[in-house]
C-alpha cells in the first residue's frame, strides 16, 4: 500500500469514516514501516524526499493512513517529528490515532474519612474513566469519539481514580491503570476503536494458528536474548491490613512472617524460591513482596484486644508466595525473547504446504524451531514491524508464554 497524505486541518475521525484520498498518496516514499508493540508502541516511520510531489504538504500534525499488517484496516497516524535531510531524505514520525486519548483528561475523585474507592470489575471501570472524561477537540465535540469495548475477565477489586491522568495513562500507565489494577491483558487499537482482551485463553486477542517458522524453510534470521534481570531467589512477604477504628497506626497495619514468632515458629522471615535458587546458587537476591491482593488478605479479623489477624499462620504467606511464584516463572526462569527475519516461501512449490506467515497478527502464538539452539517452543508475538510498501513483514520478536517456559 502507499501511504496517502491529509492536511493538519482535517477532522480525524471523518479521515477513518472516509474513502477520500486527501492530498494524495506518497508515491514517493522510499521507505514506510509501521511498528506495533503489545500495549506499548505503535508508530509508522516513513522515509521521503525533499523533491517528492507532497513533501511541502507534509507538516506537524499531518495525518498519514497506513496499513499495519496484510489482513488489518488502514490505521491513522499524526505526524509528530520531521527529521533534518540527510543526502535529500527526510524521515518522518507519526503516531497513532490512538494516541490522542493522551490528551484527554480524567477527573479526578477523592474519597474522605468514612467512604472507600468502589470495588468494581474491568468493565465497570471502564465505564467510570469514560464518564470522567474531559473531551476536547483531539477526542470529540462534547461526546467521546472512542468507542471502548471490554473482553477481560476480572474479579471486582479496588479501582482508584484519585489523580488526574490522560485516558492513555489510565488504560496503558505502569501504576492505576487498567493494565495494572486487573493482571495481564492485552489491547486492540483499531483507529477510534479500543479493546481490552485477556493475554490467554478464549477471550485472548491473539490465537495459535498452528503457525511454524523454522530454520531452513522459511526462517531468514534468529537473534535469541536472555535475561536473568527478573530472577529472585527470595521473598520478604507482608501484608498490610486496614484497621478503621485505629487512627494512631496510620488507618493500617503491617504483617510480616516473624509476627507470627509469638503464636508459631519459623526459622526465617524469608520465602525462597527453589527454582530460582537451584539455577542460581551464588545468587541472593531477595525483594519485598506486599500480598494485599490475595484472596486471603480480603475480609480478615483481628484477635480480640489485638491487632493480629485471627488465624495467621506461616503458611499462609508460603501458599501466596508460591501462587505468585507459579504465575510470575520469570522470577525463576531467564525471561527469553527472539527477534525472527522471515521470508513467506509458501507460494512457491518447494514449500506450498508452509503456513502463510504474514497471517501472523500481534499477540498470535507461534512455534518457532531451530534445531541448532535447540529451540522448539511456542512464543507470543510481542512486536510487529511491517513493510508498508512491500505488504509484508520485516521483523517480528517474539516473548515467552507465562506456563508454558521450560
């Protein structure tokens, strides 16, 4: 596809409803690639010169359609950054569309003495950071132009709306957000349509299509990476618990193992990870671990006279060190991640029966084998890069599934 070009003035959301070409396609272009990352980047970089028909029409806040991969919608883009020509080419940076929800601010809602933030599942939350939505002329004229769609499954917890912060932050931010507050998820934008998927199962974005890239039939090129910066071979665990009727203590209290002496024994305030420490023996590395969002930490009660949680026991931090342990493996496991150059060969005889490779979508399952690395294993698709102009991939990395690292 060649990207086609409309003015700053244009209304975006009228670009996407649209078949109109603007002011014409970039015929031009040397170079277009849009690079998209699960809850993270999405950008078109494009690389035309000065002499090209539309390049005086090429300005900040320029919109720029694309396609994102073979099977996807044209996405929109803003032009963010122009770069100085190097040799009569400039490179060009757009973000997109989506990315306008970083303009649009929330309310913020604080909770006094006696009232608690609401207690409500994804979907509700969702619901309630649209509510609070101050728009402006990036996202709608008096109503929101996004439209968000909820397919994540959640459990109702705490969700705290206490700060201002922009849409994105409070879908994609590393704290408060969405993302954070409900576990891991994965996000669909498609222009001014927004959904929330789980990262496994029947409700995930990405599926196993059976796809296989393998070293000698359609694998140009493997760059593996492994990083053991997420090993921990310990836990300090605690648990911090309200207390309303105890202003003197902060309106909470704190637990941690050796609490426990007076009532039980244990040899240490620490929970090991076992498989951390049998890769790593010279390793100590120890980090504290709050179990506030345990199931067992929701309702407690105290000790008459006390501020002890009735039946605590040593186990119970070592059956919620362990849930976390089982759900986070990259604690005792290197965390690995393959960058793949591909070339689809299925077209041609030798190779007819080869998966179509550019079926591959973000978030997809694959098995990748390269028997040389000894490497046989299904990995999700954590970052796409796709060749505009060519309609293919350049590159895709690869990440490790959770359950399934050995």
């Amino acid at each position: 596809m060649i990207p086609i070009l409309f003015d700053k003035s244009a209304n975006p959301k009228t670009i996407v409803n649209s078949n109109n070409m603007g002011l014409g396609r970039l015929n031009e272009c040397i170079k277009a690639t849009v690079t998209e990352e699960r809850n993270g980047l999405y950008e078109l970089e494009i690389e035309y010169p000065v002499n090209g028909v539309h390049f005086s029409e090429i300005n900040y806040n320029s919109w720029i359609k694309a396609k994102p991969f073979v099977n996807g919608d044209v996405q929109l883009f803003r032009v963010y950054k122009i770069s100085k020509p190097i040799n009569g080419i400039c490179t060009i940076n757009a973000e997109h569309v989506s990315y306008l929800l970083s303009y649009a601010v929330t309310t913020v809602r604080r909770w006094g003495q006696g009232s608690n933030p609401p207690v409500i599942d994804c979907s509700d939350a969702l619901d309630l950071l649209i509510s609070r939505v101050l728009t402006d002329e990036y996202v709608g004229d008096g109503s929101m132009a996004f439209q968000f769609q909820n397919l994540h499954s959640s459990v109702a917890t705490e969700f705290i709306t206490d700060r201002a912060k922009s849409m994105r932050e409070y879908l994609l931010g590393p704290e408060g957000s969405l993302l954070a507050v409900y576990g891991d998820s994965e996000y669909e934008f498609n222009n001014f349509s927004v959904k929330l998927y789980d990262a496994e199962g029947v409700n995930a974005r990405g599926h196993d299509n059976g796809v296989r890239i393998q070293y000698g039939q359609n694998m140009l090129n493997l760059k593996a990476e492994i990083s053991d910066q997420d090993i921990v071979t310990g836990f300090y665990p605690y648990i911090i618990v309200d207390i309303p009727d105890d202003p003197d203590r902060g309106w909470h209290n704190q637990f941690m193992m050796q609490d426990i002496n007076y009532y039980n024994t244990t040899d240490s305030p620490f929970v090991m990870n076992p498989a951390a420490q049998a890769a790593y023996p010279y390793l100590r590395r120890i980090v504290s671990l709050n179990l506030k969002d345990f199931d067992r930490w929701k309702n407690v009660d105290f000790v008459p006279g006390t501020y002890v949680i009735q039946g605590l026991t040593v186990q119970d931090f070592y059956d919620c060190v362990d849930q976390y342990i089982e759900a986070h493996p990259e604690t005792a496991l290197p965390h690995k991640s393959i960058d793949v150059s591909f070339v689809d060969l299925s077209s041609t005889t030798e190779y007819k029966n080869v998966q179509p490779l550019e079926a591959i979508n973000l978030c997809d399952i694959v098995t990748v084998v390269y028997k040389e690395w000894q490497v046989d294993a299904k990995f999700k698709v954590v970052k796409t890069e796709y060749n505009v102009l060519e309609e293919r991939y350049n590159n895709i990395t690869l990440g490790a599934l959770r359950k399934t690292l050995n």
